[in-house]
C-alpha cells in the first residue's frame, strides 16, 4: 500500500509551512532579543566596574598615607559587587598591600588608566574564570592625598549573576518558541482545514458526474475567488465531455442503424435464396446484389476510419499547386452524367491557384458537388466559383433546392445526419460526405460552412489556408476547441 495521506495532505502541508514560518520568525526575534539583553548586561556590568574603579581613586585620593588604606581593607571588601569579584592594591614592583582576590585567578596583562585620565569601556579586558564565566578585568592608577604617591588598582567583576540571567532567558526564549509552534499549528490546521472545505465539496460535487448523470456543474457564484477559475475551466471541461458523449451516443446509435440495413439485405437475400434450389443465374444475381452491399459497408468503414484518424492524428499533408478552374472543370465533367438525369447543368467561374492535397482536395468538392445534385432543384444550375487570395482559396458551391432551416444548416456536417427527405429519397447516401468535407478543411487550416436564403439558394463555402498559416490555424482550432 502506498497510503501517504499526511505528506499530500495540502491541509497538513499548509500547517508545516506556518508551523516553519512561526519557529523561524519567533526564534529570529528570540535570538535578536537574546543578544539585546546580553549586550544591555554586559554594558550594564561594564559601567558599574568602571564607577567602582573611579570610586576607589576618590577614596584614596581622600587618604594621607597608604597606612590608612591598609588598615581599613574591609572598606574596600564590601564595595564588591559579588564575592567572586577581585580587588588589588599594589604598587608599582611591590606586593598588593590589598589582595582580594577569592579563586586566586591569575591576573591578565593589563596597562594601568594613567590618573590624569578617566577610565572607559577601552580600557576593559575581556577574560574567562576557571568555570568558563566571562571576567571583565581593568586596571587605573590613582594618587593618594598630597603626598602624590601613586598606587595601581586592579579590579574584575565575574558575570555570574548576568549569565543565570541570560540562562534563564533563554529557556524563557526556548519556551516561548515551541509554545507558538505548538499554537500555530493547532491553528493553521484548523484555518486550512476551513479554508479547504470548497475544494471538498468540489470533489464531492465532481464524484457525483456518472455518465448518466453529465448535467452536474460546480458552484462558481459561491466558490471563493482563487478558486472560480478552476471551477470554471472543470464546468467547461464537463461540458465539452457532455458533448463529445452524446455525440459519441448519436454516433453509435446512427452506426447501428446505417449497418443495419445493409446487413439485413444480406442476410434477408441469404436466407431467401436457400429456402430453395435456384439456378446459376439466380445464385449469382444474388451475389452480385450481395456484393453491391458489402461494398457500401466497406466504404461506410473506410469513411469512418478517415474521419477517426483526421479528428485524433496530426496528419502532415503534402500540398501541391492546382488551378481552381481545372479542377473545378475536372470535377462537373465527373458528374455530369448525374446531373444530366436530373436535367441539371453546371455554371463554372474561377480563376487563380490555391496549395492544397490534390486528392483530399478533389474528394471534398466532389462530396459537396454530388450533394448539390442529389438535392437541387430539377432543371436547374448548380454554380461552382472559386478565387485565391493573399491566405488562401474559397470554393464556392451553390444551387437551388428547398430551404433549409437554420438548425438544419448548423447540422450538416454532423455525421450521419440526413434529413427526412434524405433518408426516404436517397437511401444510397450514408451521411458521412458533408462530415469528411469538414474533416479535410480541418487538415488544411479552413473550414467549411454552409448558408441559405429564403427562396431556397444553398451554398457552400470551403475555405482552403495556405501553407503558411494552416499550422497556426488548426492550432487556433485546438485551442478554440479545448476552451470552449
């Protein structure tokens, strides 16, 4: 089993991201509150060392002799600021005749503050006990009364208290961080978790569509801001499956029917003729109509295969120069032999060249040509133009019959569709041509379509792209189709 629930959890990964950003802006301001505060004590500490010094040079500079001093020394003793403190008396090359001086630490190379000069922060040295406690060591000379004789002070405060201070501190610091971790991510769960609630009842929503249920949308009006266009683009993704599933439905179904009439031919045919002994002639009567019906069949295939590969191929086509008029020619020289059984006669006007698939070319015009006679007006003219310009060429195919409805218009291309009078009068045709003639405009960047007038004038127009401008074109088209 692979269940990884809590890494893709998106409500889990928000709360470790608060969670990251909480410990990283509370430790920062922890550890920037942390320094402050060393610093503050440190020169804190620093200050009272340098006020004690110059208070020890105002003492003796009061006193007559150093007897004085030596005999008084636990009035030096109790101006320490911690027991661990030192505090040295001493002439220049002579004993300390004031040694204070509890853990015995080692004395630091100082240079003594001459005492014509205030001590400062310069003038401390920075140094460690035998614990690791940081020491701030200074050391002044000073004048005792009138009697100008110079004496050296050596003074360290250990910042014992300052360093409980800071520990302290930092446990507070340490606590504080883990408990707003702690808060945020109870928080951030529970906002997230909130928050995420529309896309749950999305998937909820989404789980609902079933085939036979394609009519269930997404909530956009009530779905937040950051998430209508997801939204959106899903209601349009379902919409176009709808369609392409009823398209796929009344495909299937006018399959069904365009091979079943064919197929009971054959076996109506089959079974009639050995219900008896026939003669030769009949036996091949009979397969010659059979024959007439498997054909149809295989051309009812053959369309179909070439529709599917146009709609889920990019098929690269090889374009040659044609003149329209020879081809326009070629085409009403082909079927005038129908066309002079129904008294019906063709009108030729075209000039220029257009790039195109000669074959795929010709089988599009001859499909709307033959559709034109089939369905024109008895002793009319079906009029066939053509003209080039700078991104193209149009073929125009018109011809007078009845009119058509403009939901009609906007189904011919359809396939298998045929309307009433189609089906009853012409039962030859399979509904396919007018879908191949859009399929192969498609491979060369156009489109074909269709208009009526009134009084019953059909036509129509293929528009055929140049070399050029097809690839953009279909890409245009895919991107139309998958937005829309």
């Amino acid at each position: 089993m692979n269940a990884k629930w809590p890494t893709h959890s998106l409500a889990v990964r928000i709360t470790c991201l608060f969670a990251l950003i909480v410990c990283v802006v509370v430790g920062m301001v922890g550890a920037s509150l942390y320094q402050a505060t060393n610093s503050a004590l440190s020169t804190r500490a620093d200050y009272q060392l340098i006020g004690r010094v110059e208070h020890f040079r105002s003492l003796l500079h009061d006193m007559y002799t150093i007897t004085q001093i030596e005999s008084r020394p636990r009035l030096f003793e109790t101006m320490l600021g911690d027991r661990q403190d030192v505090i040295i008396f001493r002439r220049a090359g002579v004993a300390p005749f004031i040694n204070v001086n509890p853990e015995q630490r080692p004395l630091p190379p100082l240079t003594p503050v001459p005492v014509t000069q205030p001590v400062t922060l310069d003038a401390l040295y920075e140094g460690k006990s035998a614990d690791g406690v940081r020491m701030r060591w200074v050391a002044a000379q000073a004048q005792i009364g009138e009697s100008g004789e110079t004496v050296e002070i050596i003074a360290a405060h250990t910042m014992t208290q300052e360093a409980r201070v800071l520990s302290a501190y930092l446990v507070r610091v340490w606590i504080n961080v883990i408990g707003a971790v702690v808060v945020t991510v109870l928080l951030a769960y529970w906002v997230s978790s909130r928050g995420l609630q529309p896309l749950t009842k999305m998937a909820a929503k989404a789980a609902e569509i079933t085939p036979n249920r394609m009519s269930a949308r997404l909530d956009v009006a009530n779905a937040p801001a950051e998430l209508q266009g997801l939204a959106e683009s899903f209601n349009a993704m379902l919409d176009r499956l709808a369609t392409g599933y009823e398209r796929l439905l009344q495909f299937s179904a006018d399959l069904a029917h365009e091979v079943r009439t064919p197929i009971g031919v054959l076996i109506g045919q089959t079974q009639v003729t050995l219900a008896h002994t026939r003669s030769t002639g009949e036996y091949r009567s009979v397969l010659e109509s059979n024959l007439e019906e498997l054909e149809r069949l295989g051309r009812i295939a053959q369309n179909i295969l070439f529709l599917a590969q146009a709609d889920h191929e990019e098929q690269q086509i090889e374009r040659t120069h044609l003149s329209i008029r020879e081809e326009l020619e070629t085409i009403s020289t082909y079927f005038e032999g129908i066309a002079d059984e129904r008294q019906i006669t063709f009108d030729v006007q075209a000039e220029g060249e257009m790039v195109a698939h000669a074959i795929m070319c010709r089988r599009a015009i001859g499909n709307v040509v033959v559709n034109a006679v089939r369905y024109a007006t008895p002793g009319t003219v079906v009029r066939l133009s053509g003209r080039a310009d700078e991104e193209g060429a149009s073929i125009v195919i018109g011809n007078q019959g009845k009119a058509i409805s403009e939901e009609e218009l906007t189904r011919l291309f359809d396939r298998f569709y045929r309307g009433d009078a189609a089906r009853s009068e012409f039962t030859e045709s399979s509904g396919l041509g007018l879908a191949i003639v859009q399929a192969i405009m498609r491979l060369h960047g156009g489109h074909a379509s269709a208009a009526c007038t009134r009084d019953g004038w059909i036509e129509f127009t293929l528009r055929f792209a140049n070399a050029a401008s097809s690839a953009q074109t279909r890409a245009a088209q895919g991107a139309s189709t998958s937005s829309s």
